[in-house]
C-alpha cells in the first residue's frame, strides 16, 4: 500500500503545474484562529497545546478520493523525507498534521476506513458535537481538502485549498529553512526552561538582587515570549526592570569606544567589553542594542575585517557540513549542488579544497551518477509532457503526439515512456 501511495504522489508529480494554489479568506493568512478540538481517541487538541511547532490542518471527507491522496502527499512528504527529492524541506518543519474529518462522528467507520486507505496515524479531530461540517464552517471552509500551514506563533501562513494537485504543488513551493529561520519551532523543554528562567528572575528581583535576576534569564528563549501570551507579558515586566541596568553599563562602554578612537589595542579591548556585555544581558531586549554596537564597531576597523574572515570560514564550514549530512541522508543531489555553491561563492576559503575533494569522489560514485541521469530523465520528460499538455489546450494534436513520440524514443525504458504511450493511445 505504502508503494502505491508513492506511486500516487510521484503521479502528481509528472503532471502538475506550477500555477499556484488559491488563497480564500474567512481563516486566512495572518489571522491566528483559536480552537479546541477533540481527537478519534477522546484527546483534547487545542491551538495553545500545539503553539511552539508547525501545524497542518487539513478539512478532509473520508469518501473523497481526491482528500485522501492530498492526505498521502501531505503524510508522506512529512514523514518519509527520503521518498522524493523535494520531501526533506519539509520534513524539517517537524509539522504536526491535524486532519478535520468533515465526515462527523456519525460516519465514524467510515472515517476509519479512509485514514487506513491513506496508512495515516496522525491526529483525526471533531468538535465537540461531533460534526465536522460545523467545523467547517467556522474556518469558512467551502470545498475539500482544504490545508492550512500555522506557525509557531498561531498564525496562518498558508492556505491551500482545490484538488490534491494544488495543495501537491503548494506543500513543494514551501520553503522550510526560511520558515525555520523566521519561526524557530519551540520544544515543550525549552517552554519549560523558559518559563524556568522566568520564574528565577521574578523571585531575584523581588528579593531585590537585580544582578543575578540578569544571570538566571540569560538563557531564556526569546521566541517564548512572541509565541506564547503569558510568557510575553512576564517577560516584559522583567525586562522593563532589568534592561536600564543594561543601558548604564552599555553607555560606560561606549565612552571606552570613543574614547579609544583608532588606537587598535583600546578598540580591541572595547570590543571585548561589548561582546562581555552582550553575553551578559543575550537574554534581554538591550542584549540587541549591544549586538548592534558590536557590529558597527566590527564594520568599522581591521578588527572588523578579521573577524568577517572568521565568519568567512565558518560559513564554509557550515556548508560543508551540511553537505555531508546530506551525503549522509542519501540525498547526493543535494549534496552535490551544495558542493558546487561553495567552490562558486567561496574560492579562497581553507576548508574550499576539502569540499573539491568530496565533490570529486561524489561525481565519481555510479549511485550518484544513475540518481543525476534519473533526475534529468524526469525534469526533461516532465517538460515534454508539459508541453503536451500545452498543445492538446491550444488543438495541436500532432504537435502533442510529436512530443509524446519525442518521449518514447529518447527515454525508451522509463515509467515516462509508459505514460506517454497511454496518451498516445487516447489521442487516437
């Protein structure tokens, strides 16, 4: 079954545009609905459980075909990173899917039924009547399926909703390092550790010893306080208190850095005040205004440029490391344009002739070779097709049958070959 579900989603691949998918309004984009649901096995789901981590919603019907191969591609680009080229980046979201069965708690077997055809596991949710059409109804949902993207902070930031094609080709456009970089996804142990550190810091500075209360919130995660309410008003509360303290020692610092003027020694010495006093209040709203001082302090002068030489490197390395963990996954594509991004962008880096080296044993290796060829076979048959597609539109059929001859002598042996050969025969 788990092959035929691939078979499916690598179907939609062979066929789709890249028109993107409609955006409807009602739960939208921006807003940060608020719910309270209850799962097939009596759990209770709310938005604030699952604030901290990515979430896909998605309004399902069990007897619709099209929901459950949307149900297939989602769980299975989720789940099994390794089935597709694309599937990791958004395997990296680390999303929890939450499935809204329109179908109600009276069509409960069938509901069942579908969740085995899709092989889903996940959370299956109704409200608290049991009618998932009700649900519905709240989120302005008018069609199915229907699937949303929620940050960690609550918000929408996709909505996808027409036939699995389009939410197939809305989950491919999703850029997960972004995502993450913009929402770093916040685990129940860092919430812990920061409503910890808050805690610490509220007893400190009602015991009137502002110094340690800067020590105990130093680790707070600052994401908490955008992505959950209470955390952010305590936070501020301390921070209202604790950032003037910041602020006098900063002002010490920057009559050090004027006072210093060229001098090399005395600016180094500055600089090294300033990086002491960032790691001191990392924790804090001033923490930044430090870190924005470092910065034009380090734009400034030859320090500035020795350590861009220093993240000049890092970066390298970074990259490399990512590279290999790719090689590591099985993702040799990947690794491969990664390679080739850092010999291009960073020549003169010390870790450049390593990475020369790997992509020299990669280029070498047949696995590597067999998925390159694979990877062009697809892109150039899934152009053709595409095309043929484009002139079927426009009443060209020779023109189309050309193309689909095209596919079937250049690419003989493949599942394309196949697929053009069945069109040829319904053009006939």
């Amino acid at each position: 079954m788990r092959r035929s579900c691939l078979y499916r989603l690598f179907a939609l691949l062979a066929v789709c545009t890249l028109a993107a998918p409609s955006l409807r309004a009602d739960v939208s984009v921006g807003d940060t609905p608020e719910y309270s649901y209850t799962d097939m096995n009596g759990e209770e789901i709310t938005s604030e459980d699952l604030r901290g981590r990515f979430v896909f919603v998605l309004f399902w019907v069990s007897r619709d075909e099209d929901c459950i191969t949307a149900l297939v591609a989602l769980w299975v680009l989720i789940e099994m990173p390794e089935s597709g080229e694309q599937s990791g980046f958004i395997a990296d979201l680390r999303a929890r899917i939450l499935v809204i069965a329109a179908d109600g708690l009276r069509q409960d077997r069938n509901v069942r039924r579908g969740l085995q055809a899709a092989e889903f596991t996940g959370s299956v949710l109704y409200d608290r009547e049991g009618s998932g059409a009700e649900m519905a109804n709240t989120w302005g949902i008018s069609s199915v399926p229907t699937l949303y993207l929620i940050a960690p902070n609550g918000s929408v930031l996709y909505r996808y909703e027409g036939t699995a094609q389009d939410i197939f080709m809305g989950m491919r456009e999703i850029n997960a390092d972004s995502l993450l970089s913009d929402y770093p996804p916040l685990t129940s142990d860092e919430r812990a550790a920061a409503e910890s550190a808050l805690a610490s810091a509220e007893s400190l500075l009602d015991a009137g010893e502002p110094e340690k209360a800067v020590s105990a919130i130093r680790g707070f995660h600052r994401h908490a306080a955008d992505y959950f309410e209470e955390i952010g008003d305590r936070y501020r509360a301390i921070a209202e208190q604790l950032d003037p303290l910041g602020q006098a020692e900063l002002d010490d610092v920057r009559a050090l850095v004027k006072q210093a003027g060229y001098d090399e020694s005395a600016r180094r010495q500055a600089t090294a005040a300033l990086q002491r006093l960032a790691r001191k209040y990392a924790g804090l709203p001033i923490g930044q205004a430090i870190e924005d001082d470092i910065h034009r302090m380090e734009h400034s002068d030859l320090l500035a440029r020795r350590e861009a030489g220093r993240a000049y490197e890092a970066r390298v390395n970074r990259a490399l490391a990512r590279a290999e963990a790719l090689i590591a996954a099985g993702r040799r594509i990947d690794a491969h344009r990664k390679l080739s991004f850092i010999l291009d962008r960073f020549p003169s880096a010390n870790s450049t002739r390593r990475a020369k080296h790997i992509l020299d044993d990669l280029e070498a290796d047949p696995g590597f070779i067999a998925e390159r060829q694979a990877r062009r076979i697809r892109l150039a048959c899934e152009k053709l097709l595409s095309e043929t597609e484009n002139l079927l539109d426009a009443g060209d059929a020779a023109g189309a049958e050309a193309k689909l001859l095209e596919i079937i002598e250049q690419y003989p042996d493949s599942d394309y070959a196949a697929t053009a050969r069945e069109k040829l025969d319904e053009l006939d």
